[in-house]
C-alpha cells in the first residue's frame, strides 16, 4: 500500500489488524507509526488500550501475548513495536498474523534493513488481506527538491524551486533533518506564503548568495569573480561545506550539463526527467552546455575526480585544501 493511502485510511479511521512497517529509510516509518499513534485511540482510552515495546525488550512470544490482550472500555488495543528489527526470529510473529486478534491493532516499525522477498514470511505478509505492508525506500538526491516541495505544501504553505533546492544541497537526502527545517520555516512565514531563500537565510542560516547551488551557476555562466568569492567563502566555513561534499555535487552538476548537451534536441520535459532536475532550472543547464563543449565537460569532470581524490588524501597531504578548488575553479573556465 502506498503511503498517502496508508495515512488517508487512518484520518478516516480505517485500521487493519497488522502493519508492518520496513526498509532503509526510517523517516517514512516513523511517520507512519506516529501518525497510528496519534489518531486511532482516544486520549481517555489510551492509558488503558496502548502499549509501546521497543524489540530489544521483547520475544516474539511476549509480542503474541500482548497482541491478544482484549481492550478495556474501547474498541481496540494498540501495539506499537520499536526498533523491532531488535527482535530476534521475528519470523515467528507469522503464527498470529495468520490468526489475529480483531480487536487489536498491531504496528511494527522495522527500520534500516529489507525484508528478503523470496522467504515465506515475507510472502505471508503480502498475501495476506488485512496487513499492511508498506517498503520504505531511500530517495534519490534528485527526489528530494520534489518531496520538500510536497512536504511544505501539505503543512499548507509553498516553496519556490530555488529555496527548495538551496535545502536540497545544503541538508543532502536525511528527511528527518529537512523536515524539522522546514517546520522551524513554517513558524516563522505567514500561513499560505511562499517560502523565498531569503526566509531559508534568515530563519535556518542558509546564504542565498554563498552556496553550491550558486557556485555551480557562477560556473556554468564563466563568471569567475562570482565562482572565486564563494570558493572563498566555503574555505572560511569548512564544516558547512567540506570540500569532498563540494567535488561530489560539482561532479553531479557537470554530468547532468553534459547529458543535456546530448539531449538537447529533445522535448524539454523529457530533458527534465531524463537528467532528474525541476524544469525551472533547465534553463540554467542549457546556459551551462552552450559555454562548454562535450569535451571539455569531459576534461572538467576528470578534474574533478582528481580533485575528489585529492580531497580524500590521495596523491595531497591536504584532505581539506580550498586552494585546490581555487586552482580548479581557473581550469574550468579559463584553461
């Protein structure tokens, strides 16, 4: 079941016997099950009718006791496994979901780890009609600008494609992290306005003028004064900006420039998709390849992946040397 489905269900306070919540990325899990726990008892029941069990504590045996626990004064009995990945032969949780308690509402939050589809378990939970089994999966860097968008619209506000892209590159893909910025934004803008980089500035510390997003444009215009200001900038806030950060988006930023100067004559949606960027800065990526040619976005990718390396103590005793990027910065736009 899909996740919009799964959180609709419970604001209309439709619940299943099993959830079984799995996969690399904790934040969906997390959310799910919070969500669970927010809306499916009333405060007055909940002393009575709500277990939280972390795994570490508990044998699947004392799991299938406390699932079959009748409710008092209520409906439904709530059960919430934490960190359930801790329970050892978790398998074994497969006797009660073939004979589950109706009255009880069963949530496992399995965090940080897959279940192998091809085991008898996994099949069990899949076939069977009244558990839902929801696979949280990591997004890709280029899904995140997306997500934050949806995101903010959900908690009723939006973000134009440049601040959600400046939280994209400054935060990286921990959901968790972006999600707590987003709610600090929220505070502070007016219900229903658009969140601007100056509000991402002013509220999270974010320079709209000095950051990845803006030394990749400086590149791709040749603006050299531009580019060497926030190179400078990065050398003076290090930990903001590590260097082997900086190499790895440069080395993103150049291989989508040269993907569009392969693509170009293409449909400019299907450009978007292909190279996994908003299509509001497609324009920027257009600029990018009309002052480069393929070739020499090869030669700038190269040295990139030198410098990477370089970054990383390889052929350098200097993991952190700006100077480097300094003297990159000229290959690119002058050599």
């Amino acid at each position: 079941m899909r996740l919009e489905q799964i959180i609709n269900d419970i604001d209309n306070k439709i619940f299943f016997p099993v959830y079984f919540f799995y996969g690399e990325e904790s934040f969906f899990i997390d959310q799910l099950t919070d969500h669970i726990e927010r809306h499916a008892l009333d405060e007055s029941v909940k002393e009575f009718n709500q277990s939280i069990v972390y795994g570490r504590d508990v044998s699947v045996r004392d799991l299938i006791d406390l699932s079959r626990r009748f409710p008092m004064m209520g409906n439904y009995q709530l059960v919430i496994v934490k960190e359930a990945q801790d329970i050892k032969g978790i398998e074994g949780l497969e006797s009660y979901i073939d004979s589950y308690l109706d009255t009880t509402i069963l949530v496992i939050n399995y965090k940080y780890r897959k279940l192998d589809k091809r085991k008898a378990f996994y099949k069990n939970l899949n076939s069977t009609k009244d558990v839902v089994l929801f696979e949280s999966q990591r997004l890709y860097d280029n899904q995140i600008p997306a997500w934050i968008e949806n995101t903010t619209k959900s908690l009723g506000y939006s973000i134009n494609p440049i601040a959600s892209r400046l939280l994209s590159d400054h935060l990286g893909n921990d959901l968790g992290k972006i999600y707590n910025e987003i709610e600090k934004l929220v505070i502070n803008v007016e219900p229903g306005q658009s969140i601007s980089e100056e509000d991402i500035e002013r509220n999270i510390g974010i320079s709209k003028d000095f950051n990845v997003f803006e030394f990749q444009n400086a590149l791709g215009t040749k603006n050299a004064l531009k580019a060497q200001r926030i190179v400078q900038y990065f050398e003076a806030n290090p930990k903001e900006h590590p260097l082997q950060m900086i190499t790895v988006m440069l080395h993103n930023y150049f291989m989508k420039v040269f993907l569009y100067s392969q693509l170009k004559n293409k449909d400019s949606k299907l450009i978007a998709a292909e190279i996994g960027v908003h299509p509001f800065f497609l324009k920027d990526y257009k600029t990018a390849a009309a002052a480069y040619s393929p070739q020499k976005i090869k030669q700038i990718i190269s040295e990139i992946r030198v410098l990477d390396l370089k970054s990383k103590g390889v052929g350098s005793t200097e993991g952190n040397d700006y100077g480097e990027l300094k003297g990159l910065v000229f290959k690119i736009i002058h050599a």
